[in-house]
C-alpha cells in the first residue's frame, strides 16, 4: 500500500512540475504577450522614457528655479599683499572667519533669451587677529538681476520650436518599435506555424507511406506490381520516417525561437493555429500615405532635421559679433549688529554692457556662416529625396498587400483542392487505377499547396502590420494607434 502511494505522489509531482501540457496560442495573443513582455518591447520603452525624461528637462529650463549658494564658513589665516598710500607694498596678516548666503529665485526668458533673477543674500565678517574688533554683517535684502545677449543667437527660443517635435518624434518611433516586434513575432510565429503543419504533414506521409507498402506488398504476391515498384514504394517509406524526425527538429527549433522572444518558459509548450481571415480589406495607396505623413515619425524626423540645420545657420550667424547686458539693482546695508544691517537701506545699481566685434579674423566667422548655409541646402535635399523614397516605399507596399490578399485566396483554395486530389490519389493507387509515380506527384502537390498556403498567409499578415507601423493606424477598425505615454514612462 506504501509502495502504491508513493508512486501515485511521484506521479502527481511530476504532473505539477514537469513539462506543462500544451497552450494553443492564437496570433493575436502572441503579438499581446511580445508587446508586453519581449525584451524588443521592454527597450523601446525604455528609449521613451529617456526621451520623456530630456523633455522634462527642457520644460524644466521655461520654469522659475530657486537656488541657495553659500560659503559656511570660510576661515582665512594667511598673509596678502598690500599697496599703502604711499605705494609702497606689503604683506598683511589676514585672520578671519566670513560666511556668505544667497537665496536666489532665476527664471529664464524664452522670448529674449535672457535671465532674470531675484535674490537675497547675507554676508558675516569677524576679524580674528584684533581684539576688540567688531564683527560685520552686509545684507541686500533683495535685488533684481537681469542678463541678456542681444545679438547672440537665443538657444532657448530655438530649443522651444526643436524639443516638442523631437518628443513627438520619440512618441511615434516608440508607437513603431512596437508595431516592429509585431511584425517579428508574426514571423516568428508563422515559422513554427509552418514548421507544425510540416511535421503534422510528415505524421501523415509516414502513416500513408506504411500503409501503402504493406498493401503493395500483398499485391506483389498477386503479380500485380513490380519489383521495381515495391523498392520504390519501400524508399518512400523510408523517406517519409527520414522526414518525420528532421521535421521534428525543425518544430523544435522554431518553438524554441518564439517561446525565448515572447519571454516563456522553457517549459511552456506552445500550440499554434492558423488564424481565421474573415474579410480581405482594400487598402488604398492616399489613405495610407495620408496617415503616414500624419503619424510617422519619419514626419517629426524631417521637421526637427530641419529645423536643427537652420539652428546651425542662426548659431554662426550669432557668433559674428557678441553683445552682452548685464543690469543688477536693489537694495543693501550694513552695520556691526545683524538687525541693523537690514535698517539704513541705501540703493545701488550696477549696468554693464560687454561688447565682443572681431576687427580681423580673416573671414573665419564668415566662413562658419556659409559652412552652415551649405549645410542646410544639403540637409533640405537630402530630406527631399527622403521623402520621395518614403512615398514610394509606401506605393510599393500598399501594392504589395492588395495583391497579396489576391495570392492568398488562390492558394487557399489551391491547398483545398490538393487535399482532395492526394485523397482521391490514395483511394485509386488502393485499387490499382494508377501507378507509385502518379501517387508521388500527388504527395507532392499536397505538401507543396500547404507550404505555399501558409507561406502566403505569413505575407498577407506581414504586410498588413507593416502597413500599420507605417501609418501607425489600424485600417481594419478606422482608429489611429495610440498609448498611454504618461502612463507608460511612471511604471
């Protein structure tokens, strides 16, 4: 009885924790789990958030910043060179103890490309070496600082035309990447489609091949089939045992393929089935590029490409010469007790206007200006031909899937009539109406229309999820393909 349950436990171990029983996964549930799961998935996610993040940091810069700088302390016991009235020099003995605080409010000026600050700041002095000598306390309890370049180039302006199309740009590749692992997981998919329908194919040769030569056998005896016959008929067999255990490996290896790029288990068995075709929708050239040029980022590509080369050309043309305002006022006062150093307030302005003009640099600057000119004629033609590629390569593929849709049909019903010509084959080779070669060809046209089916509808398929990461739209149900983007870049 122990003996018996034991191997009863064994048994139901092995059910828990062996090789688990085999999932039919459909197509569209394959697409799910790699878009959720693939590592491909996981880096284009990952290349969104980084882009998300350098956005963040450019809306960062159009926002007010709060600073605190300070020196706490600053402790000096040195000597300094010293000029007396006299003009004479030497050396002082320097002994003290300073402090310094500053709070500071900075906001960046898009439009001008200047910065304007507010601040508030406390300095402490306190001799160390003179007894009796009084401490210091300087306040400015607040101030107002302005900087502005007035001919230079404005970064910030420029940024704020460039980084929204970049991020949009990011946004639609990231919409691209996934429709891309879709289209890798289609081929994956199919593969082992191919591969199961190869081996199911070879399961069924082999049985008929048995089955056939046995039955040759006996009329062999009855002298109603060579010799000649017989051996080829026993070859085939052969063949077909041959075939079954290649085809096998070949299963394995495209289970193994698509099981390691949707993230499975090794354990997971996965059954693949042929997915039902309702309908073949026409697809137009004008309404694929229509939504192309709306949502691809090959779109946002150009725009920001040439917006950057016109970035260069105002860069150099700014580098010409440099013009720079620099205006502080406030108010600030000071005295031996920290209360009073914020009473007696007296005023004070500074303005300084720095001025940089080459006199002679021997046409450098000029230069630059025409390097980055030449630059953007050549970015403004490439990007021109681009386009024209773009076109075309949508043209080709809207063709493509039109007339695939066709091919498909045909070898679907190709596949059928195959099936029932290597059916009735069998029947009639069973009753002695026709010979091994007739047979063989039949066979063959059978295993030949399935291939050729399945391998028809892996186009159809690819083609039309190639459309959709072009367009990035879903024509089968008239939506645009969209995400979450906030959501995805917090998990």
């Amino acid at each position: 009885m122990n003996k018996i349950l034991f191997i009863t436990l064994l048994f139901l171990i092995s059910i828990g924790f062996g090789v688990s029983a085999q999932q039919t996964l459909t197509l569209s549930e394959a697409i799910e789990t790699a878009r959720r799961q693939s590592v491909d998935a996981a880096v284009a996610l990952n290349e969104l958030k980084t882009s998300y993040w350098e956005f963040r940091t450019y809306r960062a810069d159009l926002l007010p910043e709060v600073n605190f700088k300070g020196t706490l302390p600053d402790y000096r016991r040195s000597y300094s060179l010293y000029q007396s009235e006299d003009g004479t020099y030497k050396y002082i003995r320097d002994n003290s103890l300073q402090m310094s605080g500053e709070i500071s409010v900075d906001q960046n000026i898009w439009l001008t490309g200047g910065k304007l600050s507010m601040n508030s700041s406390l300095q402490f002095v306190s001799p160390l070496n003179m007894p009796g000598a009084s401490r210091y306390y300087m306040s400015i309890p607040v101030g107002v600082t302005l900087t502005q370049p007035v001919f230079g180039v404005n970064n910030l302006k420029w940024k704020r035309r460039i980084e929204p199309v970049r991020y949009r740009e990011a946004q639609a590749s990231y919409l691209e990447d996934v429709e891309k692992v879709t289209l890798k997981t289609i081929t994956y998919y199919f593969e082992l489609l191919l591969a199961k329908e190869n081996l199911h194919i070879a399961h069924q040769n082999k049985e008929n091949a048995d089955r056939i030569y046995e039955i040759a056998q006996a009329r062999r005896k009855m002298g109603q089939i060579s010799e000649n016959e017989l051996l080829q008929l026993k070859l085939a067999a052969l063949k077909a045992s041959s075939n079954l255990t290649s085809e096998q490996s070949n299963l394995n290896a495209a289970m193994f393929q698509l099981r390691s790029f949707l993230g499975l288990s090794e354990n997971d068995s996965i059954n693949s089935a042929i997915p039902e075709i309702a309908d073949y929708p026409e697809i137009g050239y004008t309404g694929v590029l229509s939504k192309a040029q709306e949502n691809n980022p090959f779109a946002r590509n150009i725009r920001r490409r040439q917006l950057e080369a016109d970035y260069e050309v105002a860069q150099a043309k700014g580098e010409q010469r440099e013009i720079s305002l620099y205006a502080s006022l406030g108010y600030t006062g000071q005295d031996r007790q920290f209360g009073s150093s914020y009473r007696n307030l007296m005023d004070y302005q500074i303005v300084q206007v720095g001025v940089k003009i080459p006199i002679l640099d021997w046409g450098k600057r000029k230069g630059q200006v025409k390097v980055a000119e030449s630059n953007r004629e050549v970015v403004s033609s490439r990007l021109k031909q681009e386009q024209m590629d773009f076109n075309q390569d949508i043209f080709l593929l809207v063709e493509h899937y039109n007339n695939q849709a066709r091919q498909l049909r045909i070898a679907r019903e190709a596949d059928e009539i195959a099936q029932k010509r290597y059916a009735t084959s069998v029947e009639s080779f069973m009753i002695g109406k026709i010979n091994t070669l007739d047979l063989n060809d039949a066979q063959v046209s059978k295993d030949n229309a399935r291939a050729k089916y399945i391998s028809e509808m892996h186009l159809y398929w690819y083609y039309l999820y190639q459309i959709r990461s072009v367009a990035l739209y879903d024509f089968i149900n008239g939506t645009n393909l969209d995400a979450e983007f906030e959501r995805l870049v917090r998990e």
